[in-house]
C-alpha cells in the first residue's frame, strides 16, 4: 500500500483513503508520494514492526 503511494501507482487515492480512515494527517498540496510516507514516518505515524517473515510453501517434485 505505501509503496502505491510512494511510486504514484494504481491504488494510490485507495491507499491514502485507508490512512485518513486511521485518522493519519491528511497530503499536503503539491507533496509527494513519497515526501508524504517520509513525513508519517517523522511525526511517528507510520512505524516499522518486526516479523519473523512470510511462510513458504513448497512440494516434491513428482518426476524426481
């Protein structure tokens, strides 16, 4: 979602939908997708979380 915003992409006025829906500043005129995510990240909106990763799935292959 927030890289649809940084890079402008399709997706991107859905994305900033769901962020003013959490009550996050709104974009200022003429900022930047990018500039944008960079400025929640600076007044603590948008924080990093540490995971352990996605789960991967993988199966045999028959013919071996």
């Amino acid at each position: 979602m927030l890289s649809k915003l940084r890079q402008g992409e399709v997706g991107e006025r859905y994305a900033l939908q769901r962020l003013l829906e959490c009550v996050a500043p709104g974009r200022k005129r003429g900022q930047s997708g990018a500039a944008y995510i960079h400025r929640l990240q600076d007044e603590g909106w948008l924080q990093p979380v540490r995971h352990p990763g996605n789960h991967v799935f993988t199966w045999a292959d028959p013919e071996r």
